[in-house]
C-alpha cells in the first residue's frame, strides 16, 4: 500500500521538512553535548532538550532501591511460588492447569498422561480418506 498521490506528497514534504530543520537540530545537539566552540552549555537551553537530573541524586536513589530490595529477599528467603503445583504434570492440587496454559497445550498434556496410566493410545478424531 502506501503508494497514493497523497502518501507520496506527504513523504516528500516529510523529507523537505527534515532538511530544512537538520542545521538547526545540529546546532541544537552540539550545545547540548558542549562540542560547541562556546564551551559550557545552559541547563535553561538543554530543559527543552533532554530532562537533566544531577548524577549524585541518581546514585542516591538507586542505592536506596538495592538495600531495599535486600532486605526483602532476606525476609522472604524465596520467591512466593504456587507450591503446590506438580512439576511433571504442572496440575495443582485441584486438578486445574496453570492459567498461562491454553486448552491445546493442556489436551495434550492430559494425553500424555492418560496413555502413561492405561498404556493404550486413543485414536484421534478425524475423517478417514
């Protein structure tokens, strides 16, 4: 698709738009990145760029964030698991599979468990050419 009169116009006014904004975007860049021959750039010129937060104030909160998140796996000693839940056969104990699982994937998990138990193969539904 995309290949009307209309989406060609817009692609073309696109790429005009682009080139007749590149030096000022440039020049915009250069300043925020201080490669500028001035030197320093304005944190009032880069607000409009980029967001600015002080590095320090950075290092502060993810520090809080670490001790936080050791102190609860201290607390907690493992991961909050449904426990009760059959690895091989991944039913719980009400016989239900897990939520995740859809239908197909839960037939042929229930096949396979069938034909282990009685040892016979259920033939499949199907038209016979």
């Amino acid at each position: 698709m995309a290949k009307s009169l209309r989406s060609k116009w817009k692609r073309k006014m696109r790429a005009e738009k682009r080139k007749k904004n590149a030096p000022k975007e440039l020049a915009r860049l250069k300043q925020a990145l201080s490669l500028d021959k001035k030197g320093g750039a304005d944190m009032a010129d880069l607000q409009d760029v980029a967001t600015v937060i002080p590095a320090d104030k950075i290092t502060k909160q993810s520090d809080v964030e670490m001790s936080e998140q050791q102190q609860q796996e201290e607390d907690d000693g493992k991961m909050e698991m449904d426990a009760k839940r059959s690895k091989a056969t991944l039913l719980d104990e009400h016989g239900q599979y897990p939520v995740w699982m859809s239908q197909r994937q839960a037939k042929k998990m229930k096949a396979k468990r069938v034909t282990k138990k009685t040892g016979k193969v259920k033939k499949k539904k199907g038209i016979a050419w």
